[in-house]
C-alpha cells in the first residue's frame, strides 16, 4: 500500500511506502505521474516543487504497472483542497490510462453516515448524484448553481428542509447565516447546529438503531439495516410521507406538467 | 505577540466521526472542534505552549482555538471541521458545488486567558 499525504497520518503505520506532498501539488504530482506512465519527459524543478523525488514517483509508476489489480481511494485531501474537481479528473484519467498496463480502478473515500447512499438513490431516481434541481418538474443539474452551498450562499432559497444532514455544523458561515433567516424544518435524531437554528425540528428515529433503512458501503452494496431497539419517534420516511400528503391537499399553482411530477415522489 | 502565517487543513477524524454519533450538543465534541494540531517548533516561534488558546483569522472570519502539539509539517494546522472552522470557510465554490476545504491561508496569534474565556 502506497500513501500520499500531506502529513504522517495514522495509516502510515499501515502502509508500505510513505510519499508525503506539500500542500496544494495534488495536481502536479498526478500529471508527473501520469507523463512517466506514458514514459515521458519529466521536468526535474517540477518534481521538486512536490516535496517527492523523481525515483520516488518512477517506483510507485513501475510499482502500479507490475500490480495485477490496483485502486485509487481518494478523499476530501484530494477533492477540495487547492485544484479540486481538475485533481478528482486527473485521478480518473490517470486509473483509465493505467488501464493499458493492468486493472485499475478509483474509489471515492465517503464521510461519516450514508453519503453514498445518497449519492446512488439520486442518480437512480434523476440520473444525477446531487446539485439537482426540480423546479422545471423535470430534474436538472449543476454544481455551483444548483448546489446547496452556493444557492444559500446567493440567498436563491426561501425555506429549508435539512434530511440526514448537520449543515449548520459544517458549511460555510454565509450559507449558515441563511438557513437561520429563512424558515428551515430539521428532521434529526438529536440536538445539532441546524436544529437550533431551525424554526422547527422534528425528532425522528436513528436510522439503523431505531429505524430500518438501507446503508450503502464505499464500493455502493446496499446493506439492509434490521433496527435493534424501538423508538417513540416516527421515521424520517414517515415524517416526509405525511409532509408530502399535506403538500398535496393544498390548492394547485403548478403547472399540469409538474403536478404529475410531484405525484410521482 | 505578533501573527503568522500558516496553512489550515480542517479534516475528518474517526473519533469525531464515532462522537457525532453520540452527539454534538456536549462538551466532548466542543473540545475536539476547537483543538488545532500544531508542531512543536512552530509553537516556539510563535510563543506559545501547548494547551495556550490563539485567535486564527482568514480573510472571512476569525475563531478561537486551543493548541495542541502534535507530529504535523512545520507551518501546516489540522483540526476537525466543525462550527468555528465554517466561520473560516469562503462560500465561493468556483463552480465545483463544495468549497475550498483544506490549505487555507490564515494568521495566527497567541490570545490571552481573558478573550480565550470570552
């Protein structure tokens, strides 16, 4: 197991070979790697300025190439730090190229909960991961417009409803100071940043624990969740079902078109 | 005392991970968001011990943190995101749908125990 890193983390301890980068040259060490693939020249000043040396990076490329099946897991270090979506596409071309000498494949690291879950349930149901957006009654999307963050952050959006997540703990304080002076309705287990700032929350039962569902691993098998205890809460589903049955009761502004999206939720 | 310049990292940790499942509205997750990693010699140039508090500014907002001296690159930072790090973060997403979330440029400086409390 090869390592890259901007620091000594805990799973060095685990790996074979340690390369440690200097912050922000994700990019830079993967295009090195992806010309010395190609076997070609590779400019020495360049190699420097990622912190590793050009026999570093030649033995991890022969290293790759001789491996009958390799993987790439990539996490946050690589996809918003400085290069972002140009480091994620970077990676990918470089597991597609490696492709040419053996198997290899790259795998997204997911963060704490179910945010593969999500991502596959959206992309079954619209085709798309996330940044979705219905108001056409058909689904759109486009990241940087449609995407959570930068609709709070532009104050597009006049309420809230916050499923699974604890934006009010992890967003930029812009899109925080949002949620806080729109209305915004939080389903949650327990007590976070977004149910307080929320004008209401309704306390549902932990999904696994006290609510069946589904959680999805890294690679995206769907492991079915039996729940241990009871809870006097109702489920997120049940919860949203009736929200949606009372949303159907009101009186009709939408368009044909999309009142027969609407019903197909 | 006067500021310097480091690169802030916010990052995920396995313990934070397991405390969210127990819950944020306590002490223990508290402590954990506001407790930065710093190298040792890092902490001499600046004047500061481990457990000191410092006031850590970007060109967004600003926050307090308590030090912590840990094995990490000198001039780099690392804490577990959290609600002070979100007073940091730019809502700039360049088209991405995520902001920038780690290598921040930010000042650091030493508080007293007064505006630490506060």
């Amino acid at each position: 197991m090869v390592l890259v890193d901007i620091r000594e983390t805990k799973s060095v301890k685990a790996s074979d070979i340690f390369l440690q980068i200097r912050p922000g040259k994700d990019f830079e060490v993967i295009t090195i790697l992806r010309a010395l693939v190609k076997e070609q020249p590779v400019d020495e000043s360049q190699v420097q300025e990622t912190g590793l040396t050009l026999e570093q990076l030649q033995d991890f490329v022969d290293r790759m190439k001789k491996a009958k099946f390799g993987v790439f897991f990539f996490g946050m270090g690589l996809s918003m730090t400085r290069g972002k979506h140009m480091n994620s596409a970077a990676l990918l071309t470089l597991a597609a190229e490696l492709n040419a000498f053996t198997k290899f494949v790259a795998m997204p690291m997911r963060g704490h909960g179910n945010v593969t879950g999500a991502d596959v349930i959206m992309r079954w149901q619209t085709g798309y991961p996330f940044a979705i957006q219905f108001g056409r009654g058909y689904p759109r999307y486009n990241p940087g417009e449609f995407s959570t963050v930068d609709l709070l952050v532009r104050g597009d959006v006049d309420a809230a409803l916050i499923l699974g997540a604890d934006p009010g703990a992890t967003m930029p304080q812009p899109a925080i100071d949002h949620l806080a002076r729109i209305p915004t309705i939080c389903l949650d287990p327990k007590v976070t940043h977004t149910s307080r700032l929320s004008r209401v929350h309704i306390t549902t039962a932990a999904t696994g624990i006290s609510a069946p569902g589904t959680g999805y691993r890294m690679d995206e098998v769907p492991l079915p969740l039996r729940p241990a205890l009871k809870s006097p809460y109702p489920t997120d589903e049940q919860v949203v079902r009736r929200i949606h049955e009372a949303v159907l009761k009101k009186p009709d502004w939408l368009q044909q078109g999309n009142r027969m999206a609407l019903n197909q939720v | 005392m006067a500021a310097k310049q480091f690169l802030l990292n916010p990052s995920r940790t396995a313990k934070q991970g397991a405390q969210i499942n127990i819950g944020k509205d306590c002490p223990e997750y508290e402590a954990m968001v506001t407790t930065v990693t710093m190298n040792a010699d890092d902490m001499k140039s600046l004047g500061v011990a481990d457990g000191d508090s410092v006031r850590i500014r970007t060109e967004f907002g600003e926050a307090i943190f308590r030090l912590e001296v840990g094995r990490v690159p000198e001039g780099l930072l690392f804490v577990p995101y959290g609600p002070p790090t979100c007073k940091l973060m730019g809502g700039d997403t360049e088209g991405t749908g995520m902001p920038l979330s780690k290598g921040w440029e930010v000042e650091v400086e030493p508080v007293s125990g007064d505006a630490a409390a506060g």
